[in-house]
C-alpha cells in the first residue's frame, strides 16, 4: 500500500469521536438536548428561608437601632427613664424622673406608716418619752429655785439674742436683713435642686414584672405620683412595651450586694456597689425611708465604704488610698447593713403581675 495522503492522515487523527460524551443526546420524547455527563454540577440553590434571612438580616438590625433611638428619643423628650430592679423577691421594671424639689408633692406615708406595727410601737414610744419630760414639782422652796433658774437662763438667751432688759430688740437691723436673705436664698437652692420620685403611690415603689402590664398600667391612668409631671399625660399616649428598654447604668442588682459583700474584699464589685448606693439613696429620700437614708448618710460606715469604693474604682494614688480604705471596713458590718437596706425597701415594695 502507498503512504496515506496528508488529507487522510487529518481525517485519522479526528475519527476517534464519542458521540454520547461530545455531543448532546436527544431526548427520544421531546426531542430537547440532555445535559452533558461532562459538564460540571450546577450550584445548588439557596434555601429560600435562608436566603430571605439573609437578605432582611441587615434591614431587621438598622429597624432595631432605629427602634432603640425612637425608645431614647421618648424617654428624653418627656425626661422619664424606665429602671429594672433585682430584689430577693424578683425583678420588676419601674419608672423615675428627677425634678426640682419645688415642683413635686412628696408621696403620703400615712397609710403605709399606719400598716407597720414596728413604725407605730415607735412612735408610741416617742410620745411617752416627751410625756416623761414634764416634771411635777411639791415642794415650793424647790419650786421658787426653778423658778429663778429659769428667769437667769431666759434673760441670758435674750441677751445672747440682741435683747435688753427691758425686752427691745438692739440687734442692729442690717443684720436681721442678712439673715433673712440667707434663709431665702438657702430655701431656693434646695427648691431648685433635682431630687427623685418614682413610679410610686401612697409610699409603695410600683415594680411590675413585665414591660406590658407596665404600659398598661400607665395607660389605665391609676394614681400615682408620677402623674403629677407635665409630661406624663404625652407619656401615656405614646408608650409601647418595646420602649421598656433600661439603659445598662438603669439596671440595679440589690439582690446581689449581700452576697458579694459576704465574698470579702478581694471579691467586692465596685460597680455593682456602687449603683446599688445611687438607687437606695434615690428610694430612701423619694419612699420617705428616714432609717435607710440614716444608715447611707454623710459619715455612716456605708457612706466611707462607698467613697471608699469609688476611689479604688478610678485609680491612681487615689485608688490606692481607696483600696486601702476598703480594707479597713469590716465585710461583716457592711453585709448586714446592706440586708439591712434592702429589707426595708422591700418591705414598700408593690409588685403588679
């Protein structure tokens, strides 16, 4: 045989063909081409739920951060803050609001006070010891030397009081003027300084266990003494229960302060301290509780441990001074004050469901 031709030696090198792996099989039915074997696997689809979670993922968090801003925007508006407070007996939402003294009512005591035997055997007592004060006199040769004992002490309180002799007042009349000037400008300043009140009534604080039965109640327009604010007519209107939303430095844990007091020193939060100091100051002086604000006073051991707290929590030389401090306050002493403290604010607590 001759050698094949160059046309031929083409056709060779072509002629091994595979019909079923390069071209596409018809289907015998409809006639449309089959999927080549060879091509690679389609991508599989996403899940529709999946995908739809992922499309509204970024939608669903900016509508939560302008929910939030709209809560902000609310409670700063009409200047009310929702609180949470942990007690022994649960935790509850509760509203607050600072306010020129000048412009509120105190809450009324007077029914809470009657409804404590403890308040009212005190009280008892008080008024036997002012009874006891008088004193019954027989013999009149004692009687005549009281009598001149008391004329000597009244005529030297005149005289240390501007009087003369004959009773005239020789005080000079500037300084009554300054006096009276003093007294009117110390009676402004505390008129105008903020103090708190509370989403309270008749001396009970009002803690609910849920953000709706809140809102409820602040729409139910019961009494209590947050509705003496000009705000709290607007409030009523437009809360929701997704506004009951408190703030990190509005939640308060008075349920774990004796504990952690009982840990000793090494284990003593600071900021959980702290705030529990800021919220029984608050209750004390809005609740009308005189033996808690007493014991959180100026100079009371808690008020030492407390400074003592905050000037560790910031360091420096003064922290070191305040870690010094720390250490000098018995755990034990603190711990029994503070169950002390909280006892008593539990005891005028009303929780709604």
């Amino acid at each position: 045989m001759g050698s094949p031709t160059h046309t031929e030696v083409t056709v060779a090198r072509q002629s091994p063909q595979r019909p079923d792996a390069d071209e596409p099989k018809l289907d015998d039915t409809t006639g449309s081409a089959e999927p080549d074997a060879t091509e690679p696997e389609a991508v599989a689809e996403t899940d529709p739920a999946t995908r739809e979670a992922d499309d509204e993922s970024p939608d669903a968090e900016e509508a939560d951060t302008s929910s939030a801003q709209a809560s902000r925007a609310l409670w700063d508006e009409l200047r009310i803050d929702p609180i949470e407070v942990a007690l022994p007996a649960g935790t509850g939402f509760t509203l607050r609001a600072y306010r020129p003294a000048r412009e509120l009512t105190p809450t009324d005591v007077a029914e809470r006070d009657a409804d404590d035997p403890f308040l009212a055997r005190r009280q008892v007592a008080e008024t036997d010891e002012e009874d006891d004060e008088d004193v019954v006199i027989l013999d009149e040769d004692v009687a005549r030397e009281f009598a001149e004992s008391d004329e000597d002490e009244k005529q030297d309180k005149d005289e240390d009081s501007g009087k003369n002799a004959s009773g005239k007042n020789v005080s000079k009349k500037g300084d009554d003027t300054d006096d009276e000037d003093a007294d009117e400008k110390a009676e402004d300043d505390a008129g105008d300084e903020e103090v708190p009140v509370f989403l309270s009534h008749r001396g009970r604080l009002l803690l609910f266990k849920t953000p709706e039965s809140l809102v409820s109640f602040v729409r139910s327009g019961a009494p209590n003494d947050l509705s003496q604010l000009d705000s709290w007519n607007e409030l009523s209107e437009r809360v929701e229960p997704a506004d009951i939303a408190p703030l990190d430095e509005d939640v308060y844990e008075l349920d774990l302060v004796v504990e952690n007091l009982r840990g000793g020193h090494d284990t003593w939060d600071p900021t959980l301290l702290i705030e529990a100091g800021e919220v029984a100051r608050d209750l004390s002086y809005a609740l009308r509780l005189p033996a808690v604000l007493d014991m959180l006073s100026s100079g009371s051991s808690l008020d030492d441990l407390d400074e003592a707290l905050r000037a560790s929590a910031k360091g420096g030389i003064g922290g070191f001074f305040g870690r010094r401090k720390l250490k000098k306050i018995g755990a034990q002493t603190a711990s029994l004050g503070w169950r002390t403290i909280v006892g008593k604010i539990s005891a005028v607590v009303d929780w709604r469901d």
